[in-house]
C-alpha cells in the first residue's frame, strides 16, 4: 500500500471504523430505546476515535510516557501527547458520566451534567499545559471548555453533524499551521462524527421508541473538552499566521447553531431541525476558515528580500 | 702557521655559539610545543558566516537541503594546531531556512523541530582525536529535541583568515544522526517512507579570535 494512503487508513480511516462500530452497539440496536446507552457509546466513540488515532500514529508509550517512567524510553516528553492522555479519560468519563446521569434521580441529571463540565474543565486546566504555560492561559483553557460547554447545548440533536464540523476546523487550521498530527487525529474525530451522525440518524429512523441524541451530558463533556483542548493544542503550536483568536473562536462554533433557531423549533421533523441547527455552526466555521486562509494569504512567509538579513552581505 | 691556526681556532669558538644560537632557541621551543600545547583562542561565532546544512532523502528518491542559519557560541583551539578543538554551537529552530516559508513551518512544528518546546539545537564537545593536520574527530553532546545523545563529528579547521574585525577561524564538520534517536520520527514508518531517517549535517562555523595564541 502506498506511505500516504497507509497512513490515512491507519490514523483516519480505522480510528473513525472503530468509533463507529463502538457508536453501533447503542444507535443501530435495540440499546437505542435506553437513554444511557444513546448518550455513552457515541460519545465514548468520539473520543476513542482520537486515541486510536494517536496511538496508531505515537503508539501506546506516548500516552503511558505522561503518567509513568517507561524504562529504556528515552523519547521526548512533548506537551501535545497529553492530548492522548485526555482522550483516554474521556473515554472512561462518557461512561462515568452517562451512568451518574442514569443513576441520578430525575431532574438531577442536568446538574450531573454541569457538575460533570466543571470537573473536566478544572481537569483541562491543571492537567493539559502546553508550551509556556501561565496561569493566565491555563485559566483560559478552563474558560474555553466551559463556552463548549455553553455553546454546544445550542446543537440540541445536531451536535455530531456540528461536531463533525468543529473537528474539521481544527483539522485544517493544524495543517494550514504545519501540525499533521494533530490535523488527521482531527480529521479521524470529524470523520467518526460524521459517521456517529449517520448511524444516530438512520437508527432513530428505523428503531422504534428511539431515544433521540441530545447535547447534554457526555456528548457534552466529550466534545466540548476536546474540541477546546483540540483548538488550544493547534493555537499553541502554530506556525502558521492564523491569529490566536480564530483558534479560540472553534470551540464555540456549535453555539452558531443559534442562527437558525427560529427555523430548527419550526421545522417539521428532527431532521429539518438538525439541518437548520448545523447550517447555522456550518456558516461559522466557513467563516473562520476563509478568515484563516485571507490572513495567511494576506501576511503571507514574512519571506523576502527586503527581509532577508543577508541582502547585503555581499555590499549589495 | 701554528699562531694562524690557533686564531682560526679561537675564532671559531667564538664563532659557534653565535651561529648556532638560532638553531638552540629553536630546539627547546619545538619541543615545548610537543609537550604543552599554546594556550587556546576563544573563538566567537560569526552567527551571517556560520550555517548548518542538513540533507535527507524524500520520498526514498531525492536529497533535500535545508539550512539553519546564523549559529551561535564559541569554540576554543589553539591557531598552531598543537591541541584539540572544543565547540559549545547553538542553532535556533526559528532560524531553519528551506527557501519556503511552509515547509519552514512544518519543520518549526510538533512533527519535526518542535519549536514551541524545544526552541534550540545544542552541540557540547567532550573530547578530540586527532586525524591529521588540522583535522578532528570531535565526540560531544547533541541535544535535540530534548534529548542528548553522544555523537562524533568530523572536523577540519576550514582556514584561518584576516577580517577588518581581525583574525577569523573556519571550521567545517560533519556529521549523520538518525533522527529517530531524537523522537523526530514522523515520515519515516508514518506516512511510511515520507521522509528519510538519516540526517546528514554539514556545519560551516566561522568565528572571531578573541585572544592571540601564545
């Protein structure tokens, strides 16, 4: 098999593979009339997605290499392969998650999820520091999984279809920014949500008393934690001119879903609502990209004669 | 005849020293040199006139070029050769010059150099071997992306030159590491055969003398 086509099956195409078959268990099954299984598996895809992804591409020892001293490893320690890390918390915290809300009594699941939020928020931030960290920036990325969190529930049903946008973003923006890595692990989660976003739909469609798919949660948590973590990782080490922040725009492009509110609560089915809903984030992140490539079209290298220290060396 | 004698005698007695007194001051300072090297000159890197160049096969057809430029620190050795070298040489990530400013990028990025972690490339010589006149074989540190590992390089003192700023030393080096070594190990099995493993370095170093030999 050609390099390239290997590596995309490998980091894009079987991550996403994975996700879906995980999501399948709850969307495409009898589990889709129970509530918990509806908001865990699909989640858990989504961020299993990304682990598969990077550990296909680093392997297992990045992601043990943050927690534990591997002897005969003499590797780098990179900041970014934290994103490993999160991943697998994730994974476990959609099922944490959906089984507290499960188990909460009634009325006591929304405060599951905002609580839930908040933890993982607080986590980011103490535990996810990329290059040159403060305080000041480490309050931010805290900051900026809560507006997920705030934006995302104005997905409603839509929010894989916006997630998979969302990743996209961040998928484009890191290769515009020469980060590959993190442009196909992206571009694996955008992918395994696309496919999430199918299978939700086709299975509400066929499955009877089917539980609808809704941003609360873990899905909640899930995205909002990588999508903010995603967009920091590819800000902080950009080598691109995208400005900071365009980057910080990303995590709050599912709240555009609000755009269209008005049509998505007149529209005559769940598929016209989640239509308008997307449409709304879908115009935000053409935004955001068109911006991005302008402004580096515009600033361009910062390559040429009249920069080069060199121009008159030879007296010239 | 005999005073004749006895006063060509006299002369060259008197005559031998002088004419030989060149020949013993050289004897001993010869020797001296054998023994205790010349004091060494610090030598400061001209960072416009000091460059790396590496090489690495792309796509297992072509050889790419790209170059660090404007290195930085110093390297101390003695202009009469008499003892070995020592580097301590600096390159600034940001300073990777491909000739395109995306490819600099990808290189400053995670995938490669790793800029925003890992802003410098260090070199720190421990040791010398001579292998001829003016030539070095050099073991020292490398440090790169945060890790350092134990390498040889092959030096040559390129020349030594005479600059309105005064006397200048070259040097040229060369080394190859696998990159791998260093973590730097995307394009090599992922995408499989992007980028090459080995990196052969070539470093033209030239610098300013700060102190004469002697």
């Amino acid at each position: 098999m050609d390099g390239v086509v290997g590596y995309l099956v490998s980091v894009v195409v079987i991550p996403a593979l994975v996700a879906a078959v995980v999501a399948s268990i709850a969307l495409v099954t009898p589990l889709r009339r129970r509530a918990w299984a509806v908001e865990c598996f699909p989640a858990m895809a989504v961020a299993l997605a990304f682990l598969v992804s990077f550990t296909n591409e680093l392997g297992w020892t990045a992601v043990a290499r943050q927690v534990v001293t591997i002897e005969g490893d003499d590797a780098p320690f990179e900041r970014w392969h934290r994103l490993g890390l999160a991943a697998l918390v994730l994974v476990v915290l959609s099922m944490v998650v959906a089984a507290a809300r499960s188990a909460a009594p009634k009325g006591d699941a929304r405060i599951v999820s905002i609580a839930s939020l908040a933890v993982a928020s607080g986590l980011a931030g103490v535990f996810v520091p990329f290059p040159q960290p403060t305080l000041l920036k480490q309050l931010g990325l805290a900051a900026l999984v809560l507006a997920a969190g705030v934006a995302l529930p104005l997905a409603g049903g839509a929010i894989y279809w916006i997630a998979w946008g969302a990743f996209g973003i961040v998928a484009a923006l890191a290769g515009l920014g020469g980060f590959a890595s993190l442009a196909v692990m992206c571009g694996a989660v955008s992918v395994a949500s696309l496919l999430v976003a199918i299978l939700a739909a086709l299975g509400g469609k066929f499955a009877k008393d089917a539980k609808p798919i809704e941003a609360t949660g873990a899905p909640l948590v899930v995205c909002a934690v990588m999508i903010a973590l995603a967009a920091r990782c590819g800000d902080a080490y950009d080598q691109s001119q995208t400005p900071d922040w365009l980057w910080w725009l990303v995590p709050l492009v599912p709240g555009f879903a609000l755009i269209f509110t008005k049509q998505a609560l007149r529209a005559p089915s769940i598929a016209a609502a989640t239509f308008w809903r997307t449409l709304g984030a879908a115009l935000a992140g053409v935004a955001i990209l068109g911006a991005a490539l302008t402004i580096d079209a515009s600033r361009g290298t910062g390559k040429s004669d009249a920069d080069d220290p060199y121009a008159d060396m030879y007296g010239g | 005849m005999t005073i004749m004698r006895n006063a060509l005698l006299v002369a060259a007695l008197v005559a031998a020293p002088i004419s030989l007194a060149p020949l013993m001051a050289f004897a001993p300072h010869a020797s001296q040199n054998a023994a205790a090297p010349t004091s060494a000159s610090t030598i400061t890197m001209d960072p416009i006139h000091s460059m790396a160049i590496f090489r690495v096969q792309h796509l297992g057809a072509g050889y790419f070029y790209g170059r660090f430029n404007e290195l930085t620190g110093t390297a101390t050795w003695p202009l009469d050769d008499s003892a070995a070298p020592s580097f301590d040489v600096t390159a600034d990530v940001a300073k990777v010059d491909t000739g395109s400013g995306k490819l600099d990028g990808n290189l400053q990025g995670p995938n490669f150099f790793n800029q925003a972690e890992f802003p410098t490339i260090q070199f720190k010589s421990k040791s010398a071997e001579r292998v001829g006149e003016r030539h070095w074989k050099v073991k020292g540190d490398l440090t790169l992306r945060g890790v350092t590992k134990e390498i040889e390089v092959d030096c040559t003192v390129s020349g030594i030159g005479k600059g309105p700023t005064g006397q200048k030393v070259g040097f040229e080096c060369m080394f190859t590491i696998m990159r791998a070594d260093y973590g730097m190990k995307w394009g090599i099995e992922a995408p499989k055969g992007a980028l090459g493993n080995e990196v052969r370095m070539t470093i033209s170093l030239e610098g300013d003398v700060a102190k004469a030999a002697g």
